[in-house]
C-alpha cells in the first residue's frame, strides 16, 4: 500500500500531505520568533528609561533590504504560477530571480553587521579621569586608536556609571571635558593605547539592544540561507523531476514558497521593530 | 513559452489556467501595495504620533496589514482550509498568551497602560 | 475508494524492499515500525543509564561522604577528581541529578511513550501505510539520537556534564566556567528539533491518513492522546529552543539576555552589559515544561485505555468525556506555567490567575480517571501482565496527580517548593504512572511485533517487586517534604537536620534523615526489580510461547488485524472501518468482540464516513 494524498488533496480536509505539513512546521516557527520578539520587549521595557537606542541601524539600508524580500516574495509566487501555467522557461527565471534577492539580502545584511562590528566603544582613563569615546574605526596601530564619532550611539551601564550617560532633560550634563557640540561630532578622535582601559565594539555582547538584534536577525538570516538552499536545490538536481512528476513537483515548489514567504514576514515585523521604533 | 514533456499534467481542481492568470496580476498589485506600505511605515516613523505607544501601535498597525496581505495573497491563506485556520488560530492564541502573561508577570506595576520610557 | 495513485512516481517502498541492504533497512530505515523500535531499544537504555545515575546518588544520599562500593573506584577512574576517593562531590552529584532529570524526561520517557510507542502503533491504528513524511520520520530519530550521543559525551568533558538542574536556570547556568552546560544546551537544541520533526510527523499523518471510515470519534483513544501530545511539542518547544539560543549566546558571545545589570560573581562585578533578567528564562523554559509534563502523562494514558478496555471486554464508559478532556487539558496546559514560578514575586493577580487555570486544569485529568475507573465497574477482568501495570497505573496516578492539588495553592507552595513533597508528587505521575503504563503497552504490543509472548511469570514478578519498591522509594518523600527537606542537597539534608543544629527550630527531625536509607535500599531494589524486565524482553525475542494468531489478545484496533509482524505497508488492501474502537462484548454478536474493519454481522456495511 502507497502512501496516499502526497499530491491528490484528501476530500475532507482539501490538503496534500506536504501542504499540511509545512503549514504545521511554520505554526512552530511563529512561537519561535514569537518567542525572541517577546524577549525584545521584555528587555525594552525592563531597560533604564533612556538607555534603549534609537537610528543605530541604516534606515535606508534596511529599507532596501525590505522591498528586496518583497520582490522575492513575489518571484517566488510566479515561480510557482508558472510551473501551473506549464510554463517551465518562466520558472527558471522567477526561481533564479527569487535566489538573487535572496543573496542581495544577505549581502546588505553582512554589511550591516560589519558596521556593528566596526563601532566602537573605548574608555580611557588618564590618571584618575575616566572618559568614554564612540565612533568608528578609522584607523588603529599598536600606539593609537582612531574613532569617527557618531551622532547615534547606545549608553551602557559601564558608560552610565562613569558618568557618561545619556542626557536627560533638565538635568546636568556630565562632566565631559568639552566633548559636546556639533565640532566634536564632525572632528576624528585618536586614543593612545596605553590610555585605553577597556575597548568593545557593537557585538551582541555590548548591549542588551544588541544582543537581540543579532540573535533575531541572525536566525532570520539563517532561515533565509536555508531557503535559499532548498530553493537552490529544486533550481538544479531536483528540476528533474518537472519531467516525471510535473504535479508533485509544481507542490514543492508551492511548499518552498510558502516557506520563503514565512520568512519574508518575519523580516516585515523585524524591520520596523527593530529599524524605526 | 515552454510547454512540459508530459502532455496530460493533472491540474490540481481549484486553479484552472485562467484562475492562475488572474492572480498573476493580483500578485503585482500587492506587491505594489506592499512597496507603498513600507515607504509609508519609514516616513511614518518621523511623525510623533502622540505618545511612545501611539508610534507603535500604528508602526505595527501597518505591519501587520504588509503581513495579512503576504500571508492572505501569496500563501493563499484567504482560500485556505479550516484545518490551516484552526493550526494558526491556536497558535496565535499561545503566542499571545506566551508574550501578555510574561509581561504582566515581570512587570506587574508598570503594566502596558503604564509604560513610561525616554524615547 | 480509489486511493492517490501517483503513476509516475517511484516509490521503493513496496516493489525495491527485499533488495535493501543493511543500512537501508536497519540503520536508515523510513519504516515507521523500525523507527519505532529504534527508538524504543535507545530510550530504555537511557532510562536505564537515569537510573543507574540516580542509583549512584543515593549511596550519597543515604550515607553522605563515604566512598560508594564497587562503582565509586570505577567513577573515580573514569571522572578524575569529581569522584576522588569514590566519594561523589557536590559538583558530581549535582551535574548527575541535572543529567538524571534531562535524560529521563527528554532521553526517556518523551521518546518512549510520544515516538517509539507512538510510531510502532499509530499508523496501523489508522489503518494507513507509514506515516505521511518517512523519511522525515527517519531525521528525527538521527537526531534525536546525536542529541543523546552529545548529553552523554559532556559527562567526559573536563568539569563535567551540566550542573544546573534540568531546568538550567541563569545566571548559574550561564556563568558557570564548564563547557557542560553548552553542551547540554546543543544537545537540547537537537532533541527539541528532533521532536518538533515528529510532532509535525505525527499531526499530519493522524490528519491526512486514516483510513476510509475511520472518522475522529471512531479513533482508538490512544490516537487521540498522541494527536493531542503532538500538538503540545510542536507548539510550546519553540519558545525553550529560542531561550537556549539566548542562553547559547550569552555562554559564547557574552550577551545578558538573562543576566541582570550589576550581577556581582566571586565578589567582583561582572564583565557584561547586563540590562536582561534571569525571570526571562524561567518564563520561557516552563512555558515548554508545564505542556511538556502532559507530554509525559497523555500517551500512557492512551495506552491505559487501549489495554483497559481489551483485558475488561467492555467499551470505555465516556468516550467522548475523554476526548473532550484531552482537549480541555492540551488549551489550558499552555497558561498555567508560572505555577512553578509561585516564589519569583510576580504579585498577587497575576499568581491569582495562574493559580486558577492549575486548578481548573486538574478538572479535565480527574475526569478521565473517573471515567476510566467507572469503566472498570461490571467489567470481566483478565489480569494479565499489561492489565495488572494498568490498574496499578490508576492508583498511582490518582495518589500523584491528587498530591499536586497543594502544589497549585500559591499559598501552600511557600512552604512545599522546591521539597521532596515535589519530587514525590511527580514521580508517582511519570515513574508508578507513566512508566508502569508503558511497561504494560511493552507486554500487550510485543506479540504484535515479534510473534511471540512475553513470559508472563517473570512480567508478574517484574510487576509486583516494581509496585513495592515504587511506594518504598517516593512515598517517604512525601513527609520528607513537609518536614521542610530541600530537593538537590548533596549531603541529604544532614546539613539541616536536628543532629547537626541541637534546638534549632525547624530543623530536619531524624526520621526524614533516616527515611534516606530506605528510600536508598528502594532505590536499588527496584533497580534490581528491573533486571527480569530486561532479560524477559531480550530473551523471549527469541524464545518466547508462539502467538496462536495474528490477534491473540482478541482486540478490536486496526493493529491486530494484520499480519504479525506487519509487513513493509502494513495493509496489502486499505482497510475501511465500520465501527467504533472498542466494540466489546457486543450484545448479540458472535464473539465478546468485534474488529474495527470488520462488516456488520447481518453483511450490511455502515456507509463509511471520510
């Protein structure tokens, strides 16, 4: 006895196995980025009032980054449209349409990161005077470090106790020896090494902000990388199977695709929660 | 256009081909709409919208419409099948539990209504 | 009628199946019946090696410090300074008691009673081929097998296996300078995806492939708790696999996901953000582990009815009063997590409302006691082997499932958390409960799978030294607890106790300290209890009384109307069911029972309902 309903809808539920299936697998990856979205808002509400940053990610580039999913999203439908229409040629080119938005994803998403990896927080203490710098890394040798400061930057609880918390309103600014105004935001900063007590970059070790970004988009990514290889796959050896099984295969590539559209609406709740609020 | 080697392709009952063409082009209309809600969404973020609360509840009042489009349209939720309904019917349900009792057993105090941060 | 016939599509399944190698066929298998005997052999070896560890810890327990005989040189040899002078340290005996509880629930019981009994019996029950993704089905058993090989490789490593309970609370399991608990936390990474693949497995294949006339009131009981179960795993896991992702980064990566802001370790604060809160985890690791104790309770309760029914020759007595129950439990499971979080400070509404839904969830679970012991009443009882674990399951679950009323009082649970009130309360459920009922489905479904009986004398002496011994081991706990005795103390409590603290007021009065030494002697009894268990299984394989028919336990299911073993596809032609699952003793029918796919009497089909 075959297994019965792999491509043939079952009468009372309308579903073929893998339809099901895949619909089963997505509910559990709902409660698994549900999961880490309510560890978001869990560390944002328990956060210090005023710590929690804001625009320390590229608006623009996560914009891009958005509308690139979105494309992909719809490739991946036509994808899938075409191989109904029994149009195979059109396939080939939405499915390897859909695999390069989803290498331009990563691409951007790799330079996001770098970003992150390459700011920098370093506190420095000259006799018994502690002063925190954040920037980027433009330049370090063994004797020197130096930072581009940013406008946007995060205030951790090492930067706070030290007095160099973010400025509330109405209360005094703390003694930072000069290091405010638009001058000092423009101007390079180089740091002797021997001076520096402790430097760290924009790692999810840095902040509790930072920390859930990467682990979210991190595992979002890995999810894209993962549907991008299952979409790789049916875009070579398993094409083969449009010629012995053109029904199941036209069922797999709606699988994939529901699959690829999860992730894409993932991306849709992550980039404003994380990107603009 | 490039036709299958095996000329009698079982179609699956509810997408004749001409159900399939209609679509297509409802496919790009939602895609327009998507673009547009998320140029909204960025310009959305610069306008203060009242209170910290108030910014959120529209950013992801907008979300959640991109999402409903993506999930209703592309993966043809809104013709889907009770049993999809119900997996995702409970699920939802969990989550919303999972995400409101955490938040009022960690912070009873200062629970949603109350939240007062520094944007 | 006409079943899906894909004409282009070639399955190995039934034409290649004699030309299968080795690997194919017994190491890669996508035969549900294989893979359900995979993972029933490997889950009794890792209840075997629980309890082993657990036997270990009670020479401890019952004679704190003093070097354990014959096996403490071995532990010495094989875990260095853990276990100098065959003395289990502290560290050892907390890092065994984490593994102990990890690998009996996760290494164990889940995969006994949800995948091996699960697999083996499901698909037949619904008269259907396999289940809907084989070779789906084969991944999860490979994972859930390196998962296993991981737990048991940290033991080796240096400082040991994890150390922070099952239950790997931070900052403890996050700043704790041993690799174990990462280790344990990859391991639970795989187990958690294994059994998600399964759950998936299992929905679709209940769902999709039952067979014609097979409507979901005609289910056997035993489907219904393992569609429930499935839903509970594929639903609550993600939540734990998303904390130990946070808690494999802070480990790594150094984030505080779940370390507070000014967390001072060895006096000197910590080098971290900080921002995050240890709550976090608790809140996300018991939203799985609340479902996941009826993950433990569901399955065997599906096998009490299947064996109550058949050794009493009567219906079940409220059938759809199950059913309905086993829904009631599987919603509410979800919200009643923070009852193991009463003493975190959460305030009162909040443990109000926790409080409410632990006790309306004990609801539905007395309802289906009830409805199993009022089953029982004018029923003609065979007492076999399966049928005495069943009756005895009922008992035992009853005294701990009532046990955990008290638990549910926010109240009452100041003083009881974190006893051995606890630890007795749930092991009377998984150990006396959960075990007995799945040793009895061992007994009752080996004829089905290898064409010959178990020995019944060694399964009554297995039965009845296991039902002793259980009682002498968990029962003292109970006043253990009350008298204020704390779970996870190396040295049994002495510490604490009235010798230790002359006048001191609450300290531990002797008895609780003595009762260690019977509850030890319990211990290693009932281990011995076991060793029958073990050989009867091995041997009658091979050797046991020939089954006289494919049937020999006269049952309705689907099951035992195939061939024994079944074959590759179980059914030669889909079966279609006609009747209910527990047609026994039917007035005015031939024999005392009637077979699910069999036509009715006067050879008049009921239509059969898709």
């Amino acid at each position: 006895m075959e297994i019965p309903y792999t491509v043939k809808e079952r009468k009372d539920t309308g579903l073929y196995n893998a339809k099901l299936g895949i619909w089963l697998f997505l509910a559990s990856e709902v409660m698994l980025f549900g999961a880490l979205f309510s560890a978001y808002i869990l560390l944002r509400v328990g956060a210090t009032p005023g710590t929690w940053p804001h625009g320390l990610l590229n608006v623009p580039l996560g914009t891009l980054n958005t509308i690139v999913l979105i494309v992909s999203s719809v490739t991946v439908v036509m994808a899938w449209a075409s191989l109904k229409m029994n149009q195979f040629g059109k396939w080939r080119m939405y499915q390897a349409a859909t695999l390069v938005c989803a290498l331009i994803f990563l691409v951007i998403k790799s330079f996001e990161y770098h970003d992150k990896l390459t700011h920098y927080e370093v506190v420095t203490k000259e006799g018994d005077k502690h002063h925190v710098y954040d920037g980027h890394l433009v330049q370090e040798d063994k004797d020197k470090v130096v930072l581009h400061p940013s406008a946007h930057r995060l205030y951790t609880a090492r930067a706070i106790a030290l007095g160099f918390g973010p400025e509330p309103a109405g209360a005094h600014a703390p003694a930072d020896h000069g290091a405010k105004g638009h001058a000092e935001k423009e101007a390079l900063v180089t740091i002797q090494r021997s001076t520096i007590e402790h430097m760290e970059n924009y790692g999810p070790k840095h902040h509790p902000y930072l920390a859930i970004y990467f682990t979210l988009t991190g595992l979002h990514a890995l999810h894209v990388i993962g549907g991008a290889l299952v979409m790789a796959f049916f875009f070579g050896p398993g094409a083969k199977m449009w010629k012995t099984d053109p029904e199941r295969f036209t069922n797999r590539i709606e699988i994939s695709g529901l699959f690829w559209h999860f992730v894409d609406l993932v991306w849709i709740f992550l980039f404003p929660v994380l990107y603009l609020l | 256009m490039s036709h299958s080697s095996t000329p009698a392709k079982l179609h699956s009952a509810s997408h004749g081909h001409h159900d399939v063409a209609s679509e297509v082009r409802r496919y790009l209309i939602i895609f327009g709409a998507l673009t547009v809600g998320t140029i909204v969404t960025v310009l959305a973020s610069y306008i203060n919208f009242g209170s910290p609360t108030m910014n959120i509840v529209v950013a992801l009042s907008i979300a959640s419409i991109k999402a409903f489009l993506v999930a209703g349209y592309f993966m043809h939720l809104i013709s889907e099948k009770k049993m999809i309904y119900m997996i995702l019917g409970s699920t939802t349900f969990f989550f919303a539990g999972l995400v409101y009792l955490t938040l009022w057993s960690m912070h009873p105090a200062s629970f949603i209504h109350h939240q007062s941060y520094v944007p | 009628m006409q079943y899906s016939h894909d004409t282009h599509n070639h399955t190995h399944e039934a034409h290649d199946h004699e030309e299968m190698g080795f690997w194919t066929k017994y190491v890669f298998s996508t035969d549900h019946k294989w893979i359900g005997i995979q993972y029933g052999i490997t889950s009794l070896l890792f209840l075997l090696f629980g309890f082993v560890l657990m036997g270990l810890m009670r020479w401890q327990l019952a004679y704190p410090g003093t070097p354990i005989p014959v096996f403490g040189p071995i532990l010495e040899k094989m875990l260095g300074s853990a276990a100098a002078g065959g003395v289990m340290s502290a560290d050892l005996y907390n890092s065994f008691g984490a593994m102990h509880g990890t690998i009996m629930v996760f290494l164990g019981i889940v995969p006994l009673a949800f995948a091996a009994f699960g697999n083996y019996v499901v698909p037949l029950q619904i008269g259907a081929p396999d289940m809907t993704f084989p070779r789906l089905n084969m991944a999860s058993y490979w994972l859930y097998f390196l998962g296993g090989v991981v737990m048991v490789i940290s033991f080796f490593l240096p400082g040991g296996a994890a150390q922070s309970g099952w239950t790997s609370y931070s900052p403890l399991a996050t700043i704790i300078p041993t690799q174990g608990q990462t280790w344990w936390l990859l391991g639970m990474v795989l187990l958690i995806n294994s059994s998600l693949l399964g759950a998936v497995n299992f929905l679709a294949t209940i769902i999709q492939l039952r067979a014609p006339g097979m409507t979901w009131m005609r289910l056997p009981f035993f489907v219904w708790a393992q569609f429930v179960t499935a839903f509970l795993l594929l639903l609550a896991f993600p939540p734990l696999e998303a904390a130990g992702v946070m808690q494999l980064m802070d480990k790594l990566f150094g984030c505080s996901f779940f370390l507070p802001t000014g967390l001072i370790i060895s006096g000197k604060v910590a080098d971290v953000s900080g921002g995050g809160s240890p709550l976090l985890w608790q809140h996300l690791f018991w939203f799985l582990a609340h479902p996941e104790v009826y993950v433990l309770i569901l399955p065997a309760m599906g096998i009490v009815s299947e064996i109550l029914c058949n050794n009493i020759r009567k219906p079940i007595w409220g059938y759809k009063s199950l059913v309905y129950s086993l829904f009631a439990i599987g919603f509410l499971s979800f919200i009643v997590w923070a009852h193991h979080m009463y003493m975190t400070g959460m305030g009162t509404a909040i443990s109000t409302f926790f409080q409410t839904t632990t006790l309306i969830i004990s609801i539905p679970s007395v309802i289906i006691l009830t409805v199993f012991f009022i089953t029982l009443w004018g029923g003609s009882i065979r007492f076999n082997t399966q049928m005495l674990f069943t009756l005895a399951f009922l008992v035992m679950f009853g005294i701990g499932g009532l046990t955990g009323l008290p638990l549910g009082f926010n109240f009452v649970d100041l003083f009881l958390h974190d006893s051995y009130y606890v630890i007795a309360h749930f092991h009377y459920i998984v150990a006396p409960g959960t075990i007995f009922a799945l040793f009895a489905g061992v007994y009752y479904w080996f004829p089905k799978a290898t064409g010959r009986y178990m020995c019944d004398f060694w399964g009554r002496v297995h039965f009845w030294c296991s039902l002793v011994f259980m009682n002498v081991v968990f029962f003292p706990m109970f006043t253990q607890g009350i008298a204020g005795m704390s779970r996870r103390m190396y040295d049994g409590g002495v510490n604490y106790s009235q010798a230790a603290n002359k006048g001191l007021l609450g300290a531990l009065p002797d008895s609780a300290i003595y009762s260690n030494v019977i509850i030890s002697i319990g211990a290693w009894m009932l281990l011995l209890a076991q060793i029958p268990f073990i050989f009867n299984f091995f041997w009658s394989m091979r050797n046991g009384r020939k089954v006289e028919s494919d049937n020999p336990w006269d049952a309705t299911t689907l099951e035992w109307q195939t061939p024994t073993p079944p074959p590759h596809g179980n059914f030669a032609v889909e079966p279609t069911v006609y009747r209910g699952p527990y047609e026994y003793s039917v007035p005015g029918a031939v024999r005392d029972f009637i077979p699910q796919n069999e036509i009715d009497n006067k050879g008049k089909a009921k239509a059969p309902k898709s």
